[in-house]
C-alpha cells in the first residue's frame, strides 16, 4: 500500500513468511506522466531547428533526478546514501530517433506488439546513487572523440546543425582533455567506457553530473568562434571542469546526505581550478579563484545569519558550493597544498570510493594524511583537523581562524598564527615581524574572513601599491580592494580610505584586481548617471586609471588574441565608454561601422 501521511513507507503484504537470508524480487507497476512544463523528473523538451528553409520543432524527452526526482520517474529508495546498479531498458521509435544512458547500449530488439518500436537494453551500471540515473531520447547528432589509445569514448550529443557547424567541437575536446587530466590527478580511470555530453535545448540547469551522460544548457557547452566571446569559451570549459570532477568527487564518493551536499559541491568547485588549469591557462584559473569564489560567497554569505555549511534537515542551498570551496581553499593555506592533495586523492577518494560519506570521514581522512606526513605543526596543540572545521561546517560562530602574516619589505617573512574558537582579540608578538614595515594579514585570501588595518599599516600598504604593486600579489590585492569597499559600505571604514587604496590603479593589469574593483564600481557609476556634479567627479578620478589599464592591455583587441587580457579589455572598455573615454568611443563606432556594412560578420 501507498504511505500515509508522514509515514514515508511503502507496506508489502506476504502471503507467507519471510525467513532471514531469503531473496525476494519485487516487481512495482509504476507509470509517469512526461511533464510538459517542469524539466524535472521525466520531461518533454521542443526546440526549433531550421530545416528546408522553414522552421520545425522537433522533441526530446530527458530526465533530470537531481537531487531527489529519481522516485517521481521510477520506484527507488530516493536518497543518495542508497547506491544500487540499475539495468536501464528504454523504448523509442526506430529510425529517426535514438536513446542515450548512462551505460552503453548491449543490444537492440523489436517491439513484437507495436511496430517501428525498438526495446534498448543497457549494461547495468556501475554502483550508484538514484539521482545520477539518466535517460534521453532525442534525435540528436554525435561528435565523438577516441582517447587512452581507442579504449574509451567522450561524445557529445546535440541537435544536428550544432554538430555540423562545428559549435561542439570545442566542448568535445574541452572534455576529454579534462577527463584525462583527472584520471592522471586522481591517481584513478574513469570508471566507464564513455562519458557521453547532451546538450539540452532550454534546459532549466546549468547542467547535471549524471553518470557517463552529463546533460549541460546549451549555453555551457555551445561555442563558436566568431559567434561567441572569449568570456563564453571561458564558461564552458569552467563548466566542463565542474561536471567533469563530480565523476569522481558525487558519483564515486557521495554525500550521505543532501545535508551535507558540500561534499559534492564544494568539492567540485574547489576541484575544477585545477583542470581549468591544465584547459584554458589563457585565462589564469588559480588567480580568478578569488573572485569566483571568495568574494562571490562572501557577499552572498554576508546577507545571511550564521549561515553553516550543514542545514539539518534539507537541502542545503547554493552558497555551501562556494563556501564550500572556501573551505577546502582554507585548508589548502594553513595545510599547504601538497598535504591537502595528497589527503584527498590517496587517501579520501581510495578509501571512500564507492560509498557515501559524511563530514567527519572527510575530515579523518585529511587527519591521517597530517600524521603520515609528519604535518602535526600545522594544527594547534592537541588539536585535529576535525576540531578545526567542524567549527566552519557546523557551528556558525565558534571557530579556530587560521591566521597568516606575511611582511618585511619583499614580504618573504611568514608567521602562521591561530585564533582560537570563542576567542574575540589575541595579542600576538613576534621578533620577525616589524610593524614599522609593510605587512598583510591573509595573503592571497586563503583564510575566509576580510581584514581591516591600523592608519599606520594600512599607509605602508597605500604607499606600497603606488611605488610598486606586484611587491604585493594580485590576490592579495584583490582581495584588500574587495575588503575595503564592502567594510566602507557596512561602516566599518570611510569610502575615503578604500578609495585611497585605488590611487595605483593606473599601473593595475590584473584581471582578479579589476574583477573586484569593478564589482563595486559598476553599482555606484549606475547611481551616479542621475547626478551630473557626482558623475563628473567620478569620472575625474577613475578615467585616467581606466586610461591608464587599457593603455598596459591595449584598447583594441588583436587578431587571434585570446585568454585572460580580451575579457578585462571588455570590462574596462564598458565602463570607459559609459565615462566618454574618446578612444574607446572612437573604436565602439568603428566596430559599429564594420557591422553595419557586412552583418553576417563579426567585427
């Protein structure tokens, strides 16, 4: 019988009694409807593709179980602690249409009561959670690409005119680059024969990390050169980066609860910079880390009261994907990077695989790592790593905060230092530190918290940014701005001390550094546009800077430029233009001009 209220069962009634270490088939009747109107569950997709010079709309059906729709499309014990294999059987007409799974199809049969239908039969999959099921018919197009010497497949599946124009052919290679770097990361094969990518005409994700067959929007995936800009090819590969880490890190070792879904997510977006690394260095991942993660999560988490990595009882939301990775980034600071990568990829992710795991395995397993490389220093006394960061994932204010220094005049002096939990001031003496010289708390933004000086330092630091900035790294730097101006707003500090950061701006060429000024800026020249004495002041002090930046980068693009350069240019040349900085107005209506002329090309 079907659960009552509240119960959250279902009852099987026997005939006869059922004896320890017996097996039992149970066979449920179940049908679903195809939804129309919410791409979750088992749902119907149309798009438009043109087509002898007309436009047709051609359908899909797909499903999307993340995170708990897998019992709305079949009978299942829904939660991702529960893994099981699954023979997956998926019935489509012949011909024209085709089906896609997780697994690879083992054989075909006739329908012998409905002609023109096919039965596909799928090799069981692998050990897995419901949600990561997946189940597509389509009449899509393939581009596939052999690797490891012809014994696996990547392919990506998506409306035949993306195919043919080549608009996959990025996404494809982005994808196998990056399964083969994680395999070599990981120390692990992937652990199927192919890992299919379906490209999903509107589909309401981002994209969805199902086993072997990773359905991405179309916008993640779709690119093309001369149609798309170098801000796109960077999302896609991010993406790519992304689902491609849940193979391992959600689909091999999984979260025991969706409580805890940091395990996945936070993994995944700490874990994505290293293959982005290795895909797009173009674009210099590690140092946009801080904008795309710390200073993302940090404005987001600011709006909230105390918010944890774990709430009891539900999903958690989309900010424990950053701060997630935040505190995984944090761990890599006070750890270093060679303890914390050896405690997740060989001890972790061996130990753990195939099971679904909590926090505290986590946190165990990087404690083992710590001992077995003799790393016990870099915890407080008598303290573990699990004491350290339950405090960070759980509690919501009672934490161990690792702080580190760096100063002298190159910055070469480090002190690492730890603020105990429930502790508010600590006074600190070091005969290494000179506080007559530049110093910096947080270097790089490894530690999830902002820092707020003295006049005293904070004047070495202005004075340091003016005779020379790169003494200081780019993330530090972006870090201290994003500091500044959020702390100015909530009244911590004056507008005028955070704009006295800025005064070097002009020599400024780092993305990360301008990522984070212009996040403040924007908003601020928005209002501004409505009071002409306020613009005209604004534009005085930040022109020349702006000026200055895009004479180091160049205002105009080149042929064939790509990477981390052609995305700043972009974000400067916007607010230059909205300033009536003449030599990006000149160049606006030139490109203007070029497309007024020929439309079909991209200037």
């Amino acid at each position: 019988k079907f659960p009552t209220s509240g119960e959250n069962l279902y009852t099987i009634s026997l005939e006869e009694s059922f004896q320890l270490g017996d097996q039992m088939q149970i066979f449920i009747p179940y049908e679903v409807a195809i939804s129309d109107d919410n791409q979750v569950g088992l749902f119907k997709r149309g798009y438009a593709v043109e087509a002898s010079n007309q436009t047709e709309i051609r359908f899909l059906s797909a499903t999307k179980l993340w995170p708990y729709h897998a019992k709305s499309v079949f009978p299942c014990f829904d939660d991702p602690s529960l893994k099981a294999t699954f023979k997956i059987i998926i019935g489509r007409l012949d011909g024209q249409y085709r089906s896609l799974s997780n697994m690879e199809i083992a054989k075909t049969e006739l329908d012998m009561d409905h002609e023109g239908w096919v039965w596909d039969h799928y090799e069981e999959t692998v050990k897995m959670s419901p949600y990561l099921v997946c189940m597509i018919v389509s009449d899509f197009h393939n581009d596939t690409i052999q690797i490891n010497n012809g014994t696996r497949s990547v392919s990506t599946w998506a409306p035949k005119h993306d195919i043919e124009q080549g608009r996959t052919s990025f996404g494809t290679r982005t994808v196998a680059k990056t399964l083969q770097y994680y395999e070599k990361k990981f120390k692990m094969n992937f652990p199927l024969r192919k890992l299919d990518a379906a490209v999903v005409p509107l589909f309401s994700s981002s994209a969805s990390e199902n086993f072997g067959l990773v359905t991405y929007r179309q916008d993640n995936f779709i690119w093309g050169p001369g149609t798309n800009t170098e801000g796109a090819r960077r999302k896609v590969a991010q993406v790519i980066a992304h689902e491609t880490v849940h193979q391992w890190f959600g689909n091999v070792v999984t979260c025991a609860s969706w409580e805890d879904v940091w395990l996945n997510e936070g993994f995944a977006r700490y874990l994505q910079f290293w293959a982005m690394n290795e895909t797009i260095p173009e674009f210099e991942p590690t140092q946009a880390f801080v904008n795309d993660v710390t200073q993302l999560t940090m404005k987001l988490d600011q709006k909230s009261s105390g918010y944890t990595l774990k709430i009891p009882g539900r999903y958690a939301g989309s900010l424990v994907y950053g701060k997630g990775a935040s505190m995984l980034k944090m761990m890599e600071g006070f750890l270093t990077i060679d303890v914390l990568e050896a405690g997740i990829v060989d001890v972790y992710l061996q130990k753990m695989k195939w099971k679904s795991v909590t926090p505290e395995d986590f946190f165990e397993a990087i404690q083992e790592t710590v001992e077995m490389h003799n790393k016990t220093h870099l915890l407080p006394p008598e303290t573990t790593i699990k004491d350290i960061m339950l405090g960070w994932t759980i509690t919501s204010r009672s934490w161990w905060i690792p702080i580190k220094i760096v100063s002298g005049n190159d910055l070469s002096n480090t002190e690492n230092i730890w603020l105990p939990k429930n502790v508010s001031t600590l006074n600190y003496t070091s005969s290494n530190i000179d506080t007559t010289k530049l110093l910096m708390v947080n270097p790089d933004a490894t530690g999830y918290y902002r820092v707020l000086y003295d006049e005293k330092l904070l004047s070495l630091i202005a004075k340091q940014l003016l005779d020379n900035h790169t003494v200081i790294s780019s993330s530090s730097r972006s870090q201290l701005l994003d500091d500044y101006f959020t702390l100015a707003f909530a009244n911590y500090t004056s507008i005028e001390t955070a704009l006295e950061l800025t005064s070097y701006l002009e020599k400024e060429s780092s993305s990360n550094v301008w990522t984070a000024i212009l996040h403040h800026l924007n908003p601020i020249l928005n209002i501004f546009t409505q009071n002409k004495g306020a613009l005209e002041a604004f534009k005085n002090y930040f022109l020349p800077r702006l000026e200055g930046a895009l004479t180091i980068i160049g205002v105009r693009q080149l042929e064939g430029q790509r990477g981390i350069n052609v995305t700043l240019r972009a974000q400067l040349l916007k607010m230059a233009c909205q300033l009536g900085m003449p030599a990006c107005v000149e160049y606006a209506n030139e490109l203007m001009s070029h497309l007024e002329a020929d439309p079909q090309v991209n200037p």
